[in-house]
C-alpha cells in the first residue's frame, strides 16, 4: 500500500465519467488535513473512500491528473521561478531547445509562434541563481535570454472543468 | 526577485516534508500517518506543518493536479496586452477574474521588442475557441490597452516541475 506512482506510464486515456468529473471539478483545492482524508471527501461525493483513493489512481495513470497533493509555491519555500524568453533562428531551433533543456533550472519550455520563439520557465531554490544561469544559458546557445519576472500576480481560480 | 523569502520558521522538517510529497500524497487511507511514518514523527506534527503551509499560501491547493491537456483543453494562448501603467491594477483584476483565464502576471516591458506588460493565459478546445476569449479581453480592456498579441504554444519542448532535492 501507499505506493507513489510515477504517472509516466503512456496510456490511452479511458473515459473520465460523472464521478471523475466529479473528484477533478471538487477536489482542486480544499483536501482535507485530517487522520481518514480520502474517506472524508469520498462521503462528499458519494463514494467510498477504496473507491475514491483506486479512481485517484486511475485518473493519475491516464495521466488526467498531474499528481494529486500539495501545490506549493516555489518563492514561498525560498526559490525563485522566472520566465525568459529567447529569439532563436528557425534552422537553429532543435539544437537550441536541446542546450536549454539541458539545464536542470529550466522546469518548462513551450514553442511559441511569435519572434520570441522559445519561451522557457527558470526554477532555482535560491534567487541569485535565476540571473546566473540566464547567463549561462546565453554563453551555450549563443543568444540573448529576456527575462520576464513576475512583479505582481492577479488572483486567479480554481478553473479547469474536466 | 520573489517578493518574499520562505517564512522564517520553515524548517528542516517542512523542507522534508515538501520533498516527500511535491510528487503526490501517499494514496492510502491514513497519508498523512503514512508520512509521519516515513519521515519519523507524529501524524499530529505532519497535519499542523501541512494546515500552516495552506495558511500562509507556501501550498497553493491541496488536491487534485489536472492535466489541461488531458481534460480536453488542447490550445493555449499566452495573450500579452500593452497596459496604461496606472490602469494596470485594475485592468489585473478584471481579466485575472474572467473564468477563463488561468494565470495572470503584470512583467516588465522590453521595449522595443516587447511593448506587453500584462500576461493572462487562456486555455481552449482550440483556436477558434482561444480567440473568441481574447476578444472578450479585448473588448473589456478596449479603454486601458495599446497593442495586444496571442503567442500560441506549438510543442511544449520540457515540463518538469520545481523539484527540491532532499
């Protein structure tokens, strides 16, 4: 019991029915801190808690959720994230992605369709080192890395229906 | 950069309580035992860390992680307006509420390149449906915008999440 999954299974994604729907749409925030948690949000939808915690793993391996648990916040525990964004000609484009990808700090990159092409999400645990490896990161691609830090967050939900 | 450091009382055992769970809670009837096992404390010690990271916001949520790809949200927009800077808060507010828009951020200008100083991401089936909600911010901002761009996303080339190492 208490297995962690990795969740990195590949796997056509089964049908997410009523009570799927159900635990994604009411369980985004809210988990109870309490000795039988799962037993405890089951009761709210309807369910058992062995039928809660099973359909948890369930949705986990088809990869519809992410994880399940805590969402913390990367400045609160004393890191720093940024995002940057890069200018990459086309036919240097892969070669590129795989030198910025090799860098452990950088958590995400997306191609985006845009002059700034490559935009990436810098993640350090201490804030120093978000500008040092911007630095780096500039020396292997050859290209200037605009950094664009959050300087104020607008509150947002908890949005995504399933 | 970040606004604030962690809180000053954030321990050794907070740190090891955040690496044993940034991958998930244990999925068993008694996690936060399951925890306190692993981690050679009390249950009672791992439920009062974890209600004080969800009061002082070092956990965002507790819960389910979606996948937005999964659950059918297959375009993503990254729409970025050029703001009036005194019309920036409320403009913030406003969008950061629309249910649609899952991230908004005021960042800095880089002109002359990139003359946008609100992000607000928006999620959709696809495009068409992506656009049709830029609209809708477009119209509501028609007052306190400049320019405006979409970026869409054309391959997520990395996701890896923060990971603290132990």
């Amino acid at each position: 019991m208490c297995q962690r999954r990795s969740g990195s299974t590949k796997r056509r994604q089964p049908p997410v029915d009523n009570i799927d729907r159900a635990i994604i749409n009411t369980l985004q925030g809210g988990f109870p801190i309490r000795e039988r948690p799962y037993a405890a949000a089951a009761a709210v939808i309807g369910i058992t808690e062995q039928e809660l915690i099973q359909r948890i793993e369930r949705l986990i391996e088809a990869q519809t959720l992410s994880r399940f648990g805590p969402l913390f916040n990367a400045e609160k525990l004393g890191g720093a994230v940024c995002l940057c964004a890069m200018e990459v000609p086309a036919d240097d484009f892969d070669r590129t992605a795989g030198r910025v990808n090799a860098f452990v700090e950088v958590a995400h990159n997306y191609a985006r369709d845009h002059p700034f092409n490559m935009w990436f999400v810098l993640a350090t645990e201490y804030p120093p080192d978000i500008a040092e490896a911007a630095a780096r990161i500039e020396e292997a691609t050859g290209y200037a890395v605009h950094e664009f830090p959050k300087i104020d967050e607008f509150y947002v939900g908890l949005k995504l229906d399933a | 950069m970040p606004e604030k450091l962690r809180a000053t009382n954030f321990d050794e055992l907070d740190r090891r309580i955040v690496v044993a769970t940034q991958e998930g809670l244990p999925l068993c009837p008694r996690p936060y035992h399951a925890l306190a096992e692993r981690l050679g404390t009390s249950a009672a010690e791992i439920m009062s860390r974890l209600e004080a990271m969800v009061a002082d916001g070092t956990i965002r949520r507790l819960g389910a992680i979606p996948n937005h790809y999964a659950l059918g949200y297959r375009a993503n927009g990254m729409s970025v307006w050029d703001i009036h800077d005194n019309e920036l808060q409320t403009a913030g507010t406003t969008v950061g509420a629309l249910d649609f828009v899952t991230h908004c951020y005021h960042r800095p200008r880089r002109p002359p390149a990139w003359p946008y100083n609100l992000f607000a991401m928006v999620h959709g089936a696809n495009r068409g449906e992506v656009e049709e909600k830029v609209a809708q911010i477009a119209d509501i901002l028609k007052h306190s915008a400049g320019a405006h761009d979409v970026l869409y996303s054309t391959a997520i080339l990395k996701k890896t999440g923060l990971r603290i190492t132990a």
